[in-house]
C-alpha cells in the first residue's frame, strides 16, 4: 500500500477512528466495503502511530479536560473539545466523564487547574447563523463555490478543528517552511497551509515558537476573522450541483481557494504553490478550474499571478488553459508575465505565453519598467547567453517592436539596455532588425544613448560596432547627470575607446549636463585620469573651450581629489593657453 494511497484517505480514517469514535475493526471494514482500501491491521496501527492517532488519552489527561469542561460550564459557558484537531462526540465526553470524573467536593476545589496536553483545543461552540448573516452570506461567490460540492462531503471548514490541525502542524517547524524541503505527506501539506495561512496575517500572529495552546487560540481567531464560524450553505439546483468531485480534504482546499481568490497571501505566496503541487489528486487543480464561476476565476487569476512569480510551468498552463489572460499585470515591478520571464530568461515560459497570445508589445512599467525585449536584451546579464539570445530571437520572430520607448522611470531601449550591459551578440541582432542607434535617453537621471553607455561602460567592441552603425558621437549630454560619450570615456579613463571618438569628430569641449555634469577634462581630472588628460592635450583638440572658467573647474576638481601630477599639467597648459591668446 503506496504512502499516496494512505494519504488520500487519512482525512476519512481520521474521522471514523476519532470523530465518530469507531474501533479500528470497524475502521477496517467500512474502508474495505465502502472504499476498496484493504490493509492488515499491523499497517493500520503502524500508520495511525505515524499520524498520532491516538484513540484514548490517559486518565490524567481525561481529568484535566474535564475540569476546565466543568469549569466553564460554571462560568456559563458551553464546550466543544477538540483533540489533535478532532472534534469529540458529546457521547464520548459523557462516557469519558463518568469514567475518569474527579468526586463533586474535589471537582469544586479551588486548586490550581490541571494542565491540559498540547494538542487539546477548547472552546465555545459557534452560534447558530441568524436569517440576517444568512441573508448577507448568501451570495458570496466562495459559498456559491462550495455549494457545488456533493452533498455527501461537507465543504465548509470547522474553523476550530482546522485551527487545532494547523498550529499542531505549524508549531513542529522550527523556521518557517521552504516549500521545496516540505515533504509530501498529509503532515507536510498541513505546514504548508498554515504558513499560507500566516502569510495571510498582517501581524504575523503565527510564530512556530509559540505555546501550543495559545497558538491554537491565535490561529482560531484568525479564521473567524477571515470567515463566519458556521454557514448555513445555499442550495444549488440544476445541472451544476455536484460538479466538482472531492474528497474530505476539501475543507483544507476550500480555505486555501478563499485566502488565493480574497488575495489574501501578501508575503509567503509560494507556499500556497508548493500546497496546491502536493495534492495527492494532481487532476484535482483541473478540476477545479474548470468550473466558471468567480471564486475559481479569481482563484484562477491569483494563482496565476502566484505562478508567476515562482516560474511554476504547470500552475502557469492550468490558469491559461482556465481562461487567464496572460497579459495580467502584477507583482512589485508590475509586469506582465512574459516580461518577467524574458527578465529571467525562461525561454520555455517565454514559448508557453506566445503560444497562449501573449502580447509580445505591451508597453514598460511607468517606473522602471521593461518590455519584454528590453527585459531580456538587459537580462545578458546572465551567464547563460546563449539562452538570453534565443529568447530576443523568440521574441523579435514573433513581432516585438525593437524601438518600443524606454518607461519614463529608469527605462531604457533595448538596444540602450544592451550596449550598457555590454552584451555585444545582442547588439548585433537588434542592429540587424533596425534598432534606432541613435535613440535619445528617457528623461532620468544618468540616461544614456547606446553608445554613451558603452562609453562610459568601456565596451570597446561594442563602441566600434555602434559607430559603424551610424551613432552620432556628439549627441548632447542628458539633463541631469548625463553625458556625451566623449566624457563617459574620458571619466573612466579608456583612452582607446576617446581615441575611436576624437577619430570619428568627438567634440571635446562639448558642455557637461546642467545637473552634476562634467566636460571631458573635468571629468579626466577629478578622476585621476592623467593619461586622459595628456591626450586631451596632446591631440590638439583642446583649445580651452570654455575658456578660464572651464581650466580653473578642472583645477579645483584635480585639487580637491588630491590629483597634483593633474593639476600641474592642468595649471601648465592653463598658463600656455593664456600666453598664446596673448
């Protein structure tokens, strides 16, 4: 008998052997007769030791639990007792009761209440729904969605069992879960909805550290926040009714298909992923998302974005093929999800979303936003270049416009993005489909053409080709912070890259940006650039350009960074400059 075999029907031996208090033989005959499961009894012990199924707890236990029982009875209070999550019949409390009930005058003693073990949960029973809340209720789309389910499943979560079953489950993780190091068993699914859960808490109230008990309490209020604690479901007629075929472990998947639907998983998204990818049933999602009703649209769209983000192929296919659109934007960048694939070089997803219509176009974030070529033009960054250039190649095969304009935030071209990263193959392909070589800078601070960031990044290959392309070498400096490609290489000192410029008509006296900018000799100068500086001189360009303004600029700069050969050579050709007019 396969572990998957166990776990698919652990939520219904957990309520024959413990809720409905049945003996184990009883157990093993109603799952023979009624659900062709055949185990001997030595697996049927081994198991339900493995999931702590432990039918009678001992007789301090029993006395503890019904005292705090009979004490809120005092106090006016009714109680529903859950052990590891299960709710006990109230014939088995009474029974319980008379067999391990202390004598009246003790029961009455004010000592110190006895301690209840960890994994016993008491509260009040909820309040029936009023025909106000159920009106209210009524239409809500997730109710619609469980009142699909057959009747013989009860849908709708008993906020105080799954409370008790997820701070138990919660509470054995030391950190955190990472959905890749949880196991796939019926424990290891039940961590990874309580850390969806918890994602799903603005103050973070469930911390693995924290007492059972009051986690329990912690956990059961945060449900009751979320949702009603009973609902009363509507009754579905017609064709629809029974759709969606399910097991008991529906209420784990109903809850977990309300926080995705309400967007209500703000930190840990992956969990509900890895929880969704660990359901025995893997037609289920299919399922699922088939039925076209708001809940699971929404559920559809959420998991979508979820997907996303995690680069999960299957989740990604299932919510298209549900009628996703593709284009959704979302995330902190607020892409699409083609531009964070082509961002992450995934050129399989890359392939899934143009086949699924994608739109190979859709413009850059406002700020700092990337189309989808200019994301994978600048994800050369990769080691994996090959990769990178068949996903421009993809792209560009399937219409993508080359010239689209750079976001107004930090936005560039492609091309722009490419010649910064130095991606040299990439340039070329984007030269060969008419990328614009000469496109200007978005307005930002430290915008740069294609060749000014070359430039200042000394790609001095990549240089040759953007000339050989027809860049302009003189385009002025961008407003703030910008600068010509002369004095990007003359700032980070390439002198064969300010070579190939004066060579093909750099001016060298062009003005620095009106914010922060710097002409070729001041920024030679105060970056310590001496060789710059002689070629600036020495080509006989140099004329002085501005005249004494600009000489005493680079002295004060040369100075100021403690550059004294500079400053000499500066002061000299100051000096001579200024007998020669004489």
């Amino acid at each position: 008998m396969g572990t998957k075999d166990w776990d698919s029907h652990r939520v219904l031996m957990e309520t024959l052997y413990l809720k409905k208090d049945k003996s184990l033989k009883d157990v093993m005959d109603e799952m023979r007769s009624a659900h062709d499961f055949h185990a001997s009894q030595a697996q049927y012990q081994r198991k339900f030791k493995d999931w702590g199924f432990r039918k009678y707890k001992k007789d301090p236990e029993w006395k503890a639990i019904i005292h705090h029982v009979k004490k809120r009875k005092r106090e006016g209070k009714d109680s529903n007792v859950y052990i590891k999550g299960a709710l006990i019949d109230p014939k088995k409390m009474r029974k319980e009761t008379s067999r391990h009930d202390l004598p009246t005058l003790q029961n009455h003693n004010e000592a110190p209440s006895p301690k209840t073990n960890e994994d016993v949960y008491i509260h009040t029973p909820p309040k029936p729904p009023t025909p106000t809340m159920d009106y209210l209720l009524h239409k809500l789309p997730w109710l619609h969605f469980l009142s699909l389910i057959p009747p013989e499943v009860n849908p709708y979560p008993d906020l105080s069992a799954m409370a008790s079953k997820l701070a138990i489950s919660y509470s054995s993780i030391t950190t955190l879960p990472s959905p890749r190091n949880i196991e796939s068993s019926g424990e290891g699914k039940l961590q990874l909805l309580a850390s969806c859960l918890a994602s799903s808490s603005d103050d973070a109230r469930l911390a693995p550290k924290t007492h059972q008990a009051i986690q329990m309490r912690q956990v059961h209020n945060h449900l009751r926040a979320l949702l009603p604690e009973h609902v009363e479901l509507p009754t579905t007629v017609g064709d629809s009714f029974g759709l969606i075929k399910l097991d008991e472990s529906i209420q784990h998947l109903s809850l977990a298909i309300y926080l995705v639907s309400n967007n209500m998983l703000d930190q840990n998204r992956d969990c509900m992923i890895a929880y969704l990818d660990r359901l025995d049933n893997r037609g289920l999602l299919d399922a699922v998302l088939s039925v076209r009703i708001p809940t699971i649209q929404a559920f559809a769209e959420g998991l979508f974005q979820i997907a996303k983000q995690s680069m999960n192929m299957k989740v990604i296919k299932a919510t298209i093929k549900a009628g996703v659109s593709p284009d959704i934007r979302s995330g902190e960048f607020d892409r699409t999800a083609l531009q964070t694939a082509a961002f992450r070089d995934n050129i399989e997803l890359v392939q899934l979303l143009l086949a699924a219509g994608a739109d190979v176009n859709a413009p850059a974030a406002q700020e700092e936003g990337r189309t989808a070529l200019q994301a994978a033009a600048e994800g050369g960054y990769f080691e994996l270049v090959q990769l990178l250039l068949a996903a421009v190649q993809l792209l560009l095969a399937a219409g993508a416009d080359v010239n689209a304009p750079a976001a107004q935030g930090e936005g560039r071209t492609a091309l722009q993005a490419a010649a910064k990263g130095g991606h040299f193959e990439v340039v070329q392909i984007l030269l060969a489909t008419s990328a614009d070589v000469n496109a200007l800078p978005p307005e930002f601070r430290f915008g740069k053409t294609a060749l000014q960031a070359a430039a200042a990044r000394g790609h001095f290959q990549m240089v040759q080709l953007l000339l050989e392309a027809g860049a302009d070498v003189n385009i002025a400096a961008g407003n703030d912070c910008g600068i010509t490609a002369l004095q990007g290489a003359a700032i980070g000192g390439y002198v064969g890259i300010a070579l190939k410029l004066l060579e093909a008509g750099a001016d060298a006296n062009a003005p620095g940006s009106a914010i922060g900018g710097r002409t070729a000799l001041e920024g030679a100068a105060e970056h310590g650039r001496t060789d710059m500086v002689k070629l600036l001189f020495n080509t006989g360009t140099y004329r002085g350009g501005l005249g004494d303004i600009e000489y005493k600029n680079a002295l004060i700069l040369a100075r100021r960074e403690g550059h004294e050969v500079i400053y000499n050579l500066i002061k000299d050709r100051f000096e001579e400059s200024a007998q020669e007019d004489d």
